[in-house]
C-alpha cells in the first residue's frame, strides 16, 4: 500500500483537452489566428454603441445595390469561367490537335495575373484613347463614339468577361485533373455504345467533372468577392467595396463591421452550397494509376477551331496583358525612365512576403506534423478551423485583425505613458505586425494542405521504425519529416510568397503609414488615372505570379498511357 502510493501520486493526471504532442499548440495558434478576429468582426457589429443607427441606412440604402451587384458578378464569373474551364480541360484530355500539348500547359498562365492588373490593362487598352479604338478608328475614318458602338469595359459584363479570363485556370485545372485520372473504361464504354462527341461530353465529361468543378468553382467564387481593385476600378459596387468605403471614407467601422458580417454569411452559404454538390455529385475514381483514354485526333476544321477555342483564353488572359505591361515599361523607360522609388517598394513587397511565407510554413509545417502525429479528434477539428482564411475575404479579414490588435496596441501605449510618461504610437500596425497577421491568417491554409499532401507521401512505417529505435518527437521531425517534405514544403511556401506579392485589399487597409508595396502602388496609379506609370510594379508581380503558375500548369497526376 505504501509502495504503491508513491507511484499514484506522480502520475501525472489527464485530462480530455490535453494535448499528446506540443505540436498541438501550433494548431490552437493557427485557429486562433483566424477565430479570434471574426469574433472580433462579430463582437464590434454587435455591441457598438452606433450599431442600432447604423443598421437601418445600411439595410435600406448600400446592402440591396451590394448584395445584388456582387451576386450578379458572381453568377456571371462563375458560369463563364466554368464554361471555358471545363470545355478547355475536355478538349486538352480528349482530343488530339494542333499544339494541344503546349496549349495544356499555357491555359493556367492567366492565374498569374491579379484581377486589378487585367482590369487597368483592358480599360486602358480598349479605352477611347486606347490603341485599339485608335487603330478602329484610323482604319474607318471614324472620329467619336456617336459614328460607332464599342464594348464598356467599365460595366458589369465588362467586369465578369475580364475577371472570368483570369479565374477560369481555377475551374481548368481542377477538371482537367479529374479527366486525366478517370479510367478509360467509362469512355470507351460509352464510345462502344455509340456515343459522338456532343452525347460523350453531355452524359460522361460533364456528370465526371462535377465534384472537381465544384472545387474550382469554388475558388473562382471566393476570389471574386476578395477582389477590390477591379471591381472599383470598373464601377461594380461589391460588398467588398462597401466595406472599404464605408470604413476608410465614411469612417464608419460599425457600419463596415456589420457589412463585413453579411459577407460572411454569403462565404459560408458557398462553402456549404460547395460541400453538398460534392456530397451529392461525388464518384469513385481507383486509386490505382489506371489507363487513360486515347484522345480522338481531330479532322483538320475542327483542329484548328479546338486549337482556337484553347489559344483564346490564353491570348487574351496572359499573352495581351503581359504584352501590354512590357510594351508600356519600355515606353516609360524611353520617355522618363523607371520611378527610384520602385526598388524600395519592391524591397517591401518582397520583405512583406519573405516573412510571411516563413510564418505560414512554420505554423503550417506543425499543424500538419500534428494532425498527423497526434490522436485527439480536436486536433484536425482546429487544423480545419485554421485553414478557413482562405475562403475569408482580405478585406473582412483586415477588419477582424484590426481590432484586437488595435486594442492591444492601445493598451501597451495606455500603459507606457502611464508608468513611464513615453509615447511609443501604434507598435502592431506601426510596424507591420498587424499585416503579417492578416497574411498569415490569408495564406495558412495554403501552407497546411501542401505539407499535409507531402507528409501524406511519407508511409507510416517510416513513424512506426522511427519510434522503435527510440526517435522523439523532435528527431522524427528533423530527420524524417522535414527531409522527406521538402519539396512539398518549397511549393506551399512559393505559392504564398507570390500570393501576398499579388493581395491587395489586406496590404492596402493594414499597411504602415508610409510603406508601399507593389500591389499598393499599382492601385495607387489606376486610381490617379496614371496605370501606365504603374506599369512596371504591375509587371514585376505577373512575372512572380509565372512561376507558380507554370508548377500547377506541370503537375500531373499518376498515369498510363493507352
């Protein structure tokens, strides 16, 4: 008895919530990182003091034009770069044509254009000063706009052709990869029934591309409603825009936190519509590298019309605004020369990014080791948790960081000039903090699903022979994990190096004073009606945005050839 009392009391006691592995801290920071500000969002819509004033005039006077202007940007967005993602992908997969090999390739290149780039560029390019109006023009001796009709890029269908050219890689690349995986069974089944090519895309390629276009399409949805640049540069009055007005012209943040908390309501009302088209829609694929089937060679017309269909998109969602961007940064070169102060924005962006990418990988890089590692059921509950920022809109997400961390940077200056009579300012937002937050928020989900598809590559036996031979948690982690994902690890961290090179409405709400990046500094330019001043920041982050955009464009799944 009172041998075995000593043993009782130094076992240490367990509780439900206690962690197995201290990777799970990593996690709870994660989920805190993008819990904590929509709480905020929600707490300051509902307990301020104006909330009941403001309400009313927001219901009755900017909601209904927002709600319905971004619902008709969204339909229209999504239904034309599902159109041209999935007809693109079909015809890659399915058909033999001339230059479909570098085609399939070449049609994920628009991803690497922001929208607000290729909206400046179309309106610069298709206005009436525009050298496609100016060669119209020249060529029929026209002199104004009373003597011809020319399509508004500043418009509604201006804005959901424009934005559609650059999202639909998104909706592309998800079906193509479904259709290059999926066993030649079903199609040649279908082609042994007599199928053409009308009833072969209508009854297989459709049905077979659901669950992926839901997932793309996803994306296209949420990227929409991030977007502030082009929607306001081309006049479209988007939730996304009203939260920013009503902040940072009305200076309303009542009024921009309850606006903020409609537009969560809508990500969440996707997200969901997104979840049960996949419940509903899903099909069994092997998960055995099967044979693919043989692509049906096109008579010489219809080649040529399916290698137009595909050279399109290409041509006018990369090829003509890069062209543009290149044209006016040597015009602006011969005319002025570059702006000096092009490097130190360029030094920021890269800083801005460099950091933030460590902190998403580093958050990212224990959150899944977790996941993995660890037994608890909360543990992929909260890693779930801290991969939602992706779908929360820069500019919602900007307004939950701010006032925690406003807050707190008031307490801290509160306290200082107390006891020590210093006036230190805002440190969080003065010094960039608040900003690499918000990214780290953005992005984490980004860095979490890429190392969790490299440590998912890395059978468990490996864990099992690690911990025989007496492997802690740090040794698994050193010499096993971390070597065997790091080219997972390297990709996650270059995709969200060039995603905050490219966001804007984040970069332009939690910005220092004074600090400007290359994203802020197109936006600056396009607003001043000077985009071509800006013309060489703006190509400095489509050439960022090439190289991810040429490693999704080159991943193929595992396949064999007919």
């Amino acid at each position: 008895m009172s041998a075995a009392a000593p043993q009782s009391l130094s076992r240490r006691p367990s509780f439900p919530w206690r962690p197995s592995t201290r990777l799970a801290y990593a996690t709870l920071l994660g989920a805190a990182l993008i819990l904590l500000p929509l709480a905020a969002l929600v707490g300051s819509a509902l307990s301020l003091r104006q909330a009941a004033e403001i309400w009313p005039h927001l219901a009755a006077h900017v909601l209904p034009t927002a709600l319905i202007q971004t619902g008709l940007l969204l339909a229209g967005v999504g239904a034309l770069s599902a159109a041209i993602g999935v007809g693109a992908a079909w015809l890659v997969t399915q058909s033999e044509f001339p230059g479909r090999g570098a085609l399939e390739w070449l049609l994920a290149l628009p991803l690497a254009l922001p929208t607000y780039i290729t909206a400046y560029i179309y309106v610069e390019f298709m206005g009436f000063n525009g050298p496609l109006q100016g060669a119209l023009r020249a060529a029929t001796g026209w002199r104004s706009l009373r003597e011809y009709w020319f399509p508004e890029p500043r418009s509604l269908p201006g804005a959901i052709v424009i934005m559609a050219l650059v999202l639909y890689p998104y909706v592309y690349l998800s079906v193509r990869a479904l259709f290059v995986v999926q066993s030649a069974a079903i199609i040649d089944a279908a082609r042994t029934l007599g199928a053409g090519r009308g009833r072969l895309f209508r009854h297989v390629g459709l049905p077979l591309a659901r669950p992926a276009l839901a997932a793309g399409l996803i994306l296209v949805l949420l990227e929409t409603l991030n977007d502030i640049g082009a929607s306001e540069y081309l006049g479209i009055r988007t939730l996304t825009l009203s939260i920013y007005t009503t902040w940072l012209n009305r200076g309303s943040l009542a009024g921009a936190s309850q606006i903020a908390c409609v537009m969560l309501l809508l990500v969440f009302a996707l997200l969901l519509g997104e979840a049960r088209l996949r419940e509903r829609r899903g099909f069994a694929i092997s998960a055995q590298p099967g044979r693919i089937a043989a692509r049906r060679r096109l008579g010489r017309g219809a080649g040529m019309l399916a290698a137009l269909a595909c050279l399109l998109p290409v041509l006018l969602g990369a090829v003509l605004p890069v062209g543009f961007l290149i044209a006016e940064t040597l015009r602006l070169q011969r005319l002025a020369g570059l702006d000096p102060a092009l490097l130190g924005q360029l030094g920021n962006a890269l800083l801005l990014a460099m950091a933030a990418s460590l902190i998403v990988l580093a958050l990212g890089f224990g959150i899944a080791a977790a996941a993995r590692r660890g037994q608890e059921r909360f543990l992929r509950l909260l890693a779930r948790f801290a991969g939602l920022g992706y779908a929360v809109p820069g500019t919602v997400l900007a307004l939950g960081v701010l006032i925690p961390v406003a807050a707190i940077d008031n307490l801290v200056a509160d306290t200082l000039r107390r006891w020590f009579g210093r006036e230190v300012g805002l440190v969080l937002i003065g010094s960039g903090a608040a900003l690499l937050v918000a990214y780290a928020a953005r992005f984490l989900a980004i860095g979490i699903n890429g190392i969790e598809s490299g440590l998912a590559r890395i059978p468990r036996r490996v864990d099992d022979a690690a911990r025989s031979l007496g492997a802690g948690g740090g040794v698994l982690l050193r010499q096993f994990y971390w070597p065997l994902a790091r080219p997972a690890i390297a990709t996650a961290g270059l995709l969200v190096f060039v995603d905050v090179l490219k966001e804007l409405p984040a970069t332009l709400l939690l910005r220092p004073l004074g600090v400007e990046t290359l994203a802020t500094t197109v936006y600056g330019h396009a607003s001043r009606g000077v985009f071509e001043e800006g013309a060489p920041a703006a190509l400095l982050i489509v050439l960022a945005g090439l190289v991810p955009a040429l490693i999704l464009a080159r991943i193929r799944p595992a396949q064999k050839e007919p």
